[in-house]
C-alpha cells in the first residue's frame, strides 16, 4: 500500500544565546568570574525549518557545545561551565529564547563549532500505515531518532566568519536550524548535510535588539540595586540588572501593589526579556514577566483536544482538555515533556491571559472554559494532590504513544501560540490579515474547512520583522510569514478562530 505524505508541522524557531562579559556567572549577586583580557559581547541564535512528510509536535535538542575557534589560541567556550541547554526547538516560530552567556576575549575568530545531542521526537501519523510497527495510523507517538554522530557537531566557517569581537560592539549570530534538511525521511537526524545549519549576523549596534527571553526560578536578588539571580530554564544561572526602564507585567497584587523590582521575590519563576548588557558585565532586562509563585506547581502545553460536557444541555462548557507538553517552568518532577497530559476543569478553576501589557482587541476575552480552542498554548496551575501518572510512554529506541498523565487545574492562563502561513488577504481599514496555515498545521487534529485559516488582527503594539517597512502598510498578499499572538475562538456566529498578534516575522521563499 503506498504511503501517503505526511505533512510536517513548520516550526521556525530563535534560540538566543548572549555572550557578554560574565552575565552567566552562578557564583552570586553581583560576582563575576571575567578573564583580564579586553571582553567583547557574541550572541547565538538559532532557527529551524522543517521538511514536508511528517507532523511534529515536539522536537527536543539539547546543544551540549558551543565554541568560537580564534585565529590563534584554543577555542573558547560561549556555554558557562559548557552546561549543556536543551530546549524545545517547536515552541519558537516567532520568538528567541536566551539561552546563555560567556566572557569573550577579544579579536578575531575564524568558526563557530556546535555539538547537539539526544534529539526527541513527538509526531503525528496521518499516513495510510502504522509507523515502526506500534505507531498507529492516526495517533501521537514518541520516538528517539537515530542521530548520525559523525554529524553531531557542525564547524562554520563561511560567511559571516572570519569575524572580530570588539569591545564596544555587541557581536550576534543567527543559527539556522532547518528541520526539513536534517530529519530524514526515516525521521533519523543528520546535522552534516547542506544547508542543514547554516549561521547569519544580526545587524550590528546601535540597531534595537532583544536578545530573547528566558524563564527561571529567582534564586537570589538585591532590590535596591536592581541585580536579580536566576536559573534559567534551559539550563545555567543568569545574573541580570533590570534599569529603570524595565517593565513589569502580570504579577498579582498578592506579590506588589505597584509594578517595580520590589514585585519580584526569591523562589519566584519569571520570565525575563534580555536587552543587553551594562558595563558590570550584567544582563540587562527591558522586560519581567510573573510566571508563577514559590511552590506552585504549573506547566505550559498547547491543547489538542477539548473534552466536551457529558450534559445534554446546549452550550454547556467542556469538562477539560488534552494538553502537549511543552515547558515546566520549574522543572518539578512528574511533567514528561513530549506527553500529554488530560487536564479536568472543575466549575471554580479561573481562567486569565497572560498579555505581557498587550492590550486585547474588543471583543477577546478568555474567561471560561468555553473560550477554549484547539491550538491554544496555556499554563495550567495544577491543584495539589491531583496529579497522577496514565502511561509510561515508550521503551528506548521505541516508537509508541508518549507518556502521558492526568491532573485537575485550579487556573488556566492563556499565553501566546505560534502558526506560519501564507497571506491570503489584507483589510487596511481593521489592521487585520487572513493567515493560510501551512499545512496540517494543529495536527494530530485534522482541520474542517471553517478553521483552515484565521483571521490576525494587529493593533499598534504589534511588532513586524523582515518587512521592507515594518508596520501593517509592510504586509502582501502571498507573504509567508510567523506570527505568534493569543488565539481565540470563532464568534457566536462562526467564521474563523482569530489571533491577536504579538509579533509578524516575514520569511522570505518559505523559508526560515
């Protein structure tokens, strides 16, 4: 029987690493281990693009080395403690995630060396036969793809290398990460064939950057001078300075009344916005996020499938939903990232939007169960107690339905999903746009015609990147673009589910 194509989920991602200085030192507030020689700063970001055969869901990697190679000397490490980072490549189309930072010594470097380890897949089989013999037809599995290790680490040193790291001008790369290049069609991964990571330069001071964003636990801090310890969720401790034009968003008038650096508290997970770096070798952060607080138990996915209410009552909201996991802000024990997990919404559990200061478009609004849609990424504040264990998941080397739990929430906080498509159309008049998905794009949940696109509506908070001008006149019909903005359902009246869009990331050729 000939196999259908299996349709790949388009996952560009923006891995950021700022190397500047002692940013990363974990040896305490206000410490820095710096060598005496002049230091520069280097940033590393990472993209991926993937092929057209199968839906992935989840696609784990872990960057175990990064190494500048100078023209003379040894190679120097941009991962403190070289402590390896490993992320989730899927939940990055239009975002950069910070994932470390290093002193630099000053001069000129020929390459840039990556070594990437232990690669997790979660796909989904919409083919016509079973996959590796337990991966029915129609069903989310889990596997470990077999990993060239001849191809593990990949030296760059084409453009833009050779490149000098100066004192005074911050240095950042772009590390393209093409999934549709390096899994192959046996959904092996193999890094070393062409143009399967490829390296670009972002544009040099003083064009406005954000470095990415990075969640932690807040290990230490001292108010008075701004400086906050974390650890961050991909792995290493930050030492950040947040100034006196950082914001703060979403903190509960349980940790402060007024937003300022007094809101955050040990024990705290935030989310932090990384803008640069002071003179004291400190990341700055233009931007701090409350996650969650001390103690709590919470854990982000994206929802692929709602429950609905066993009543015969019309309208009745749904009993819960089936969540992907994604990202456990505290890394607690009991979150298998690539599971799933069945999440039961009883009647007094509370539902808010985590909008970072964007203000919604009228008429948005997430305050039930019945705001729920397939395709929303959220964080679920578990109640204690309640979480148990439903499935084990595959063996090693195994292919087979991923593991999987159940809890009951107390909270449901919508946060931003990210979907890539082509323009179909633009409205000048509302600021809004039809994105085409590209492909199957919410699998394993097969689309109906009515949610086959959505409708983006954009204000003037919204951000563009890659346009020939960055604003709403930027946009054209055929556009393939990233958008990443908080989804909602159709109206009582139907049409399609609608995005308020964060940001729009333009990639040029379908390609990112």
């Amino acid at each position: 029987m000939m196999r259908k194509p299996l349709p790949f989920f388009f996952v560009p991602t923006l891995l950021t690493a700022l190397l500047a200085g002692c940013g990363s030192s974990s040896t305490g507030i206000g410490t820095c281990n710096c060598p005496a020689a002049p230091q520069g700063i280097v940033s590393i970001s990472m993209t991926d693009d993937p092929p057209a055969g199968v839906s992935i869901l989840f696609f784990q990697v872990t960057l175990s080395k990064a190494t500048l190679t100078p023209t003379s000397g040894s190679a120097v490490s941009l991962l403190y403690n070289d402590t390896p980072r490993q992320v989730d490549v899927t939940q990055l189309q239009a975002l950069s995630a910070f994932l470390s930072s290093a002193a630099v010594t000053a001069g000129t470097y020929n390459s840039l060396n990556l070594t990437f380890s232990n690669p997790q897949l979660v796909i989904y089989n919409q083919s016509d036969s079973s996959l590796g013999s337990t991966c029915a037809v129609g069903s989310i599995c889990q596997l470990t793809p077999a990993f060239d290790s001849n191809s593990s680490t990949v030296t760059i040193t084409s453009s833009p290398f050779p490149v000098t790291v100066s004192t005074t001008s911050p240095l950042a790369f772009v590390i393209d990460f093409h999934l549709n290049t390096v899994i192959q069609s046996d959904l092996s991964v193999n890094l070393s064939v062409a143009n399967g990571v490829t390296v670009s330069e972002l544009p040099p001071a003083p064009t406005p950057r954000q470095y990415g964003f990075a969640t932690g636990t807040v290990t230490d801090m001292v108010p008075s001078s701004g400086q906050i310890e974390m650890t961050s969720l991909w792995g290493g401790g930050l030492n950040l300075l947040a100034t006196s034009s950082t914001t703060y968003s979403n903190f509960p008038s349980s940790a402060c009344t007024t937003p300022s650096i007094q809101c955050v508290a040990q024990g705290q997970v935030i989310q932090v916005q990384i803008s640069g770096y002071a003179s004291s070798g400190l990341l700055t952060v233009s931007q701090v996020t409350y996650v969650q607080a001390a103690n709590t138990q919470t854990v982000q996915g994206t929802i692929i499938q709602v429950i609905p209410s066993t009543t015969n009552i019309a309208g009745a909201p749904p009993m819960g939903f089936v969540m992907l996991l994604h990202s456990n802000p505290t890394s607690a024990v009991g979150f298998p990232l690539g599971g799933t997990a069945e999440v039961s919404l009883p009647g007094n559990a509370t539902y808010s939007i985590d909008a970072d200061g964007f203000t919604m478009p009228s008429g948005l609004n997430f305050t039930s169960a019945s705001n729920l849609i397939v395709g929303q990424n959220v964080t679920v504040t578990v109640s204690p107690g309640t979480l148990s264990t439903t499935g084990a998941g595959p063996g090693p080397n195994a292919w087979g339905p991923p593991p999987s739990m159940s809890f009951t929430a107390s909270a449901v906080e919508l946060e931003p999903s990210q979907m890539t498509g082509s323009i179909t159309a633009t409205n000048s008049s509302t600021t809004s746009f039809t994105l085409g998905v590209a492909g199957s794009f919410f699998a394993p949940w097969p689309l109906p015609s009515a949610t086959s696109s959505y409708n983006v509506a954009t204000t003037n908070q919204t951000t563009y990147a890659g346009f020939t001008q960055d604003n709403f006149g930027g946009l054209a019909t055929d556009d393939f673009v990233s958008v990443s903005g908080w989804l909602f359902p159709p109206g009582i009246t139907g049409g399609s589910p609608t995005i308020a869009a964060q940001s729009v990331v333009l990639r040029p050729s379908q390609s990112f």
